[in-house]
C-alpha cells in the first residue's frame, strides 16, 4: 500500500472529506492527486495532515506495511528488546542484519551489526578489549554529533557496559544532558535515564568502586523509582546489597526486598539470575 492510497483509507475510516483534511495545507484538487499516487506530497504537508489526522508518522508506516513492522523496524525492535546472553539469538540477530546490508546501505543498522559482532565476540572469546575495538567506530561517530536522538540513545546504552569506567561516565552525563531535550516529548523517555545509571553501575561495581556506586544506586532510587521496571527494580535493589556487603554493612534487607517483589511478579527467572549474579560478585554460595 502507497502513501495515498493510506492516506484515503485512513481519511474515510475518520469520515473526513478532503476538502475538510487538505484546508489550509494544500488544495482539494493536489490533495485528490495525492491520494490517487498522480501528486508527490512534500514532507512539510505530510508531517500537516499527519497532525490533522492524530496519527504520527511510525503508526502510519505501520498501516501502510499492512499493519506490519517493515525489515528494518522489526531489526531496530528486535535490538532494543535484546537479551544479551543468549548466543543463538545473537547470531540469527546478525545474520538477519547481514541479509538486510546486501541489499541496503544503511549507518544505523550497520552500527548494530558492529554491537553484535562484540556481543558475540564476549561469549565466544570472552575478550573484552577486542570487543571494545568493534564498537569504539560508534562512539566515536557519536562524539562528532551535536546532538543525539532516541535510537543514538539506545544503541549507547546497549553497549555502555564495553566501556572503560571513565569513558562510560563521560558518556552518561552527555546522555543525560543531551536527553533534557526531550523532557517535552510526547513519550516518556525517563527509562532511558534509568538504564544509563542502571549499566553505568555495573562498572562501577567491576571497577570495585562501591562506595560510588551505591552513592549512584541511591539516587537513581529516590529520583526514578515511581517510574522504574519491577526488573530495574530489582536489579537496583541486588547492586546495592552487593556494595553493602563489600563495605562491610547490612545488606540482607536489600536482597528481602529483591525477593519480595520478584515474588510479586513470579519472575523465577530473573530471580535466579540476579541471585547468581549476587553470589559471584561477593564469592558467596548462596543468598542468606
């Protein structure tokens, strides 16, 4: 389906006519070429009688694709909902991206490719410093933009955690900064904000800076728990045990926390990877 035979299925379905659609954007007779493929519209017009309509434009590719993600949506979600650990995953993941670069030029999909080259490269080879030569291109792409847009956002955090600890902070300021620009937006983007204190605290921890950490882990609670995940959340609540413990403090009402609201939500799973997560960050056997 085209642009204009959609835009006609979408003005019917509201029961508008096209005079009433096109006023003051255009005329009734370019907009009646426009729906019958006869008439480019141009992007300002588009982006007009998307508004008039209440319908944004990922929605109207959406209906245009016969209510169906295109190729490279389906790759850009399949990535922002990623599970690392999963190598098999990974590599259909990339093998997809691959078929998608034969026959398309494009940066963004080609900077996924380069994320899950080094994911791979982690699970196979367990080299971090090779991984981090497969990645280093997109930061340092990003460095040379003034400004950063949602999917520039994801793809920092997807890969904050190959950073070294200082670059990682770097990189987290200018994130969070450069994300007040959207404080407006029509979507909440406070989880990205999350997830960028979330990954930086995990280096935090390798760095064996648990005094800062916790100091991060603190304030992400008390500004961004109204709005965080039961799985950020419990993942907040096991980093921080895993800074008490190594500071020598209480930390067992941290982990009754974790386990009460993984309770909750009957999330076995995650229950038991934070557990494990937990026990070789402290070299413990098992939770007290």
């Amino acid at each position: 389906m085209k642009i204009g035979s959609t835009l006609n299925k979408i003005r019917k379905n509201l029961q508008i006519t096209q005079n009433e659609l096109s006023k003051g954007i255009m005329t009734q007779g370019a907009y009646s070429k426009i729906e019958k493929s006869q008439l480019q519209v141009n992007a300002e017009q588009f982006i007009q009688l998307l508004l008039k309509m209440n319908i944004n434009l990922n929605e109207f590719t959406f209906i245009m694709n016969e209510y169906k993600l295109d190729e490279k949506r389906e790759i850009i979600q399949s990535f922002t909902s990623l599970e690392v650990g999963d190598l098999s995953i990974l590599q259909s993941h990339l093998q997809r991206i691959e078929n998608y670069l034969d026959n398309e030029n494009d940066p963004l999909i080609e900077s996924l490719s380069k994320i899950y080259k080094a994911f791979i490269i982690l699970q196979l080879e367990k080299n971090l410093m090779k991984a981090r030569e497969v990645i280093k291109p997109i930061w340092e792409q990003m460095q040379r933009l003034d400004h950063w847009y949602i999917i520039d956002f994801e793809v920092l955090n997807a890969i904050l955690f190959l950073f070294p600890l200082e670059i990682a902070k770097e990189i987290t300021n200018t994130a969070l900064k450069r994300l007040e620009h959207y404080d407006h937006y029509n979507e909440d983007l406070t989880y990205l904000k999350i997830y960028f204190h979330m990954n930086l605290s995990v280096l935090y921890i390798e760095a064996k800076q648990f005094e800062e950490c916790f100091q991060l882990l603190e304030q992400t609670e008390t500004t961004y728990l109204q709005k965080m995940s039961y799985k950020s959340t419990a993942t907040l609540f096991e980093r921080k045990a895993i800074c008490l413990f190594h500071l020598n403090q209480a930390y067992e009402k941290e982990l009754q926390k974790m386990d009460q609201l993984l309770s909750i939500y009957h999330d076995a799973l995650l229950h038991s990877l934070l557990q494990m997560e937990f026990n070789l960050l402290t070299n413990k056997s098992e939770l007290e």
